[in-house]
C-alpha cells in the first residue's frame, strides 16, 4: 500500500504534537502495523445469563480480533478458555499455527450454560492455559495477555487469584457486558484501568471493541513510517528501531548520526543570527540544531572543538574553541546562550570569524581543518563580500544556514564550493531539524606526506624486485628450452 504524505505526517513527522495513539491508527490505515509476539488467552463466560445467540457474537468478536493478529509459532499465539461453573480449554496456545485454523475452532465452541466461576477460570488460566505444557513461550520477551469477557457477577472470589495472575507478568483485560459488576471488572484488570476496563450494553456491540484490540496489539514500523531520526539507515527491531550507516559511514556516539571520517580533527565555528527577526521562541529551535550538529561530530580533546558566536548589530563570543571538550558540556553551554536581538551584521560577524574566532589565540589548532557554519534568518545589514571570500581564502570550509526571509544570494556568496553542497535554506524554523540531518562535516584525515613518501619508495622497491625475478625467470626458461632441445 502506498503511503501518502498525509499519513506520514499523521505517522511522526508533526513529532510532539501527534499521540501515540494517532500514530497507531495511521499506522494501521497506512498497512504499516504488525501484531508483537504474544501468548494471548481469550477467557470466555458462557454461564447461563448468555444466552446462545449472544454467546455467537462473543464468538464472531473473538474471530475478528483474530483476524488483526500475525498468527504463527514464533509470532502471536492464541488460546480460548470457556468457563462458567466449570471451565474448558476449547483452544491451546499450542493447536493452532494458522489463522484459519484458529478461526474455524472458535466457530465450534459451545456454551456451558451453568453458574460464573470467574475466579476458577483465571486460575485456570495461570495454573494451565499460560503453562509451557500447554505452549506458553518462556521468553521475556514474549507478551502475556489474558481477555476475559463476562456479563455477570462472579460467584467466586477473583481479586486475590487475579493479583497472582498479574505478580507473574499476565495482563488483564476485563470487558463486561449488560447487568455486569464493574467493581469485580476492576479487581480483574491491570493498570491502568481506563486502558484495561471496557463495558458495552450488550453483547449486539460488542463487535465495536475489534478496534480497540486491534490498536492494543500494533506494534508500528517505524523505520517504513519515517517515525526514526537515524540519519542514513534505519533497520526495524520489534516496536522499536536501530540506526546504521552506508559503507564508508562510521555510526556515531549518539546512535543515529554518520561520519565518513569520525577520526579527524577539526574545529568548527558557530556564527548564529540573534537579530530580533528571529524571535525567542524561534531562538530557542536554532539552539536545539546547533545541538544536533553537535551530536554528530566526536567532540574530545584530540579531536572535534567547537566554537560559538552570536552576532547581531554586535558581535559576542558565546565560548572560544576548545573550552568544552565533551558533548555533555559543550551542549550545556548552547542551551545557556543568551537573545542578543537587535539588527543584522552578518559582514561584521564574518570578519570577527576569520580575524578572531580561528586564531591561536582564541584555541585553534595548527594544522587542523576549519569549519564555519553560519546561520541567519535575513538580509545583512552590512556588505559580507569580502568577509566572506576572505574566509574562504583562509581554507575555512563554509556552511550557511538560512531560514524565512534569508536570502539566498548571500548563502551562496558565503558557502564553499560546490555550493550546492554547503548552502542550505528552509522557510519555516520548525524544518531546521531537516536541514541538520542533511549538513554532513565530512572531514577527512589529510595523509601525513612523510607517510605517502615511504610508501611510494616501497611500492618502487617492490616493483624493481618483480622485475628483476621477471627477467631472472625468462633467462632460466631459455636455458631449460635449450637443454631440452639437446637431449631430443
């Protein structure tokens, strides 16, 4: 089925301000969602009080909860225990591996019609049905879920057996029809109880809990809904996901981000706008992408340094490179910077970049690649040209970042070449996570010439050797061909 933007959107990528639960549902819509292994035990009262036409809706919903599960061996596994003054397991965890199979049982179980031993049946259930005799699996990983449905007041006691049921990791969902005791439904289900209670008039509706069952059981993928943050690969795990990175990609600390050369020492610059176009609360969204930029270098001393300025109509350094040389640090400080307001001077900030924040004496390093990555939501106020080609001159590798009323010709102008690569633009700040996924600080380890010197002498050492034992071995084919021919 093909996802539409609509359901990826509903899927994750509003981020905070979709649910859980909105998630699922589209999820489901979109064909995304996958039952959890599970050991599930319908527990099914068919007491005199059902009468045998209601007691064929209980069954129906039974059916079509069925139908929303992965039925199989090493997936979900389902079994059905009837009860009412006596109790009888209809369907082992362990007798059917198919849906259909699963399906056409519970076609064929008939009402007891006696009394409401409830009690007796959970204990069933605990001491029988969840046995591994009966193919209970023993792995934590394996959900335990009991549903009972009943329409009457037990005759015997449940809530000490159902404590147990729950202490040894079943859980409890209780649905009650009609003229049932809602106190004894509580006493029955797990926490929470709005999650693990539902009642419906009569059994003619209960069919509308299919839904419900369904959801409970959705375990959503979230690598084929786009719900992960992993920068490159993401590899699905059961409700759940891991990141992974293309070949010549080395994962980083933070689990999701790649590096193609995490090894090399760099310093990196931060020149961020604090003009009072940017707003507080859009200020606060540019400090969370400085963070993800972090996350992604190998911040140490031998390592990434990283550096931050903040300019407006003025210039001021938030902290000089090499002052943090851990990310725990670094991003702490990020999170701290002040609002600067005020107007736009990206040209001053630019001189204040080359002039300043890559010299010795602010803590860059000799012989180590410099990074500036410079952000702004508008027009500067100042010239920027030949701050910018000055820095570039300088060997700084340049990356601008613009947002709403930026303008793109000026990105350009600061950006490296190819500049299709180091210059970015987004209307909206809320995008700007998008932006950050994209900008990769690539930087690569330059070879040590001494290195590539020897190396060169070897590889020339070995080839006049070959060529030596080339000739050598020509020569002493032509004296074995003449041998030859004086013995013939």
């Amino acid at each position: 089925m093909t996802v539409t933007p609509l359901l990826l959107l509903l899927l994750g990528l509003t981020g905070a301000h979709t649910t859980t639960d909105q998630r699922t549902a589209a999820a489901m819509a979109a064909g995304l969602c996958k039952t959890r292994p599970t050991d599930l035990v319908f527990i099914i009262d068919s007491s005199r009080s059902v009468r045998p036409s209601e007691f064929e809706q209980v069954k129906v919903f039974l059916a079509k909860v069925i139908e929303g599960l992965d039925v199989g061996p090493n997936a979900t596994r389902v079994g059905v225990v009837n009860y009412a003054s006596r109790v009888k397991n209809e369907v082992s965890l362990k007798t059917h591996k198919t849906k259909a199979g699963l399906v056409k049982a519970v076609t064929k179980i008939e009402p007891l019609s006696t009394g409401t031993m409830t009690g007796l049946a959970i204990q069933f259930a605990l001491n029988v049905a969840f046995s591994e005799a009966e193919g209970a699996r023993k792995s934590n990983e394996i959900s335990k879920v009991a549903i009972i449905v009943t329409d009457g007041r037990p005759q015997d006691n449940v809530k000490d057996i159902a404590q147990r049921a729950r202490d040894a990791g079943i859980e409890i969902f209780a649905i009650g029809v009609g003229r049932v005791d809602m106190s004894t439904l509580r006493q029955m289900a797990s926490d929470p109880l709005d999650d693990h209670v539902d009642y419906v008039e009569s059994y003619s509706v209960i069919e509308k809990l299919t839904k419900k069952f369904q959801e409970a059981f959705c375990v959503t993928d979230l690598c084929a809904s786009g719900d992960h943050d992993c920068e490159q690969v993401c590899i699905s795990t059961p409700g759940s996901f891991k990141c992974a990175c293309k070949e010549g990609f080395t994962l980083m600390d933070d689990g999701r981000s790649c590096s193609a050369c995490s090894s090399a020492a760099t310093d990196v610059v931060f020149l961020i706008d604090g003009s009072k176009s940017v707003r507080p609360e859009n200020f606060e969204l540019v400090k969370k992408w400085i963070n993800q930029i972090v996350d992604k270098l190998d911040v140490s001393d031998s390592k990434a340094h990283v550096g931050l300025v903040q300019y407006s109509s003025a210039v001021k350094q938030e902290f000089p490179l090499g002052r943090y040389n851990n990310k725990k640090d670094l991003k702490d400080a990020v999170k701290k910077m002040a609002y600067m307001e005020r107007g736009t001077m990206t040209g001053q900030a630019l001189r204040f970049l080359t002039d300043n924040s890559f010299s010795f004496m602010q803590g860059a390093r000799p012989g180590v690649t410099k990074v500036g990555i410079v952000f702004t939501d508008g027009r500067s106020q100042d010239y920027i040209g030949d701050a910018a080609k000055k820095a570039k001159e300088l060997g700084i590798k340049m990356y601008a970042v613009g947002v709403g009323n930026a303008v793109e010709d000026e990105l350009k102008e600061i950006a490296s070449e190819p500049v299709g690569e180091h210059y970015f633009y987004t209307a909206d700040f809320k995008t700007m996570t998008q932006i950050g996924k994209k900008l990769q600080i690539n930087i690569c380890q330059e070879e040590d010439p001494c290195e590539c010197d020897s190396l060169v002498k070897f590889q020339k050492k070995v080839e006049d050797a070959l060529q030596a034992l080339t000739k050598k071995l020509e020569s002493m084919s032509k004296r074995i061909a003449l041998l030859e021919n004086k013995i013939v």
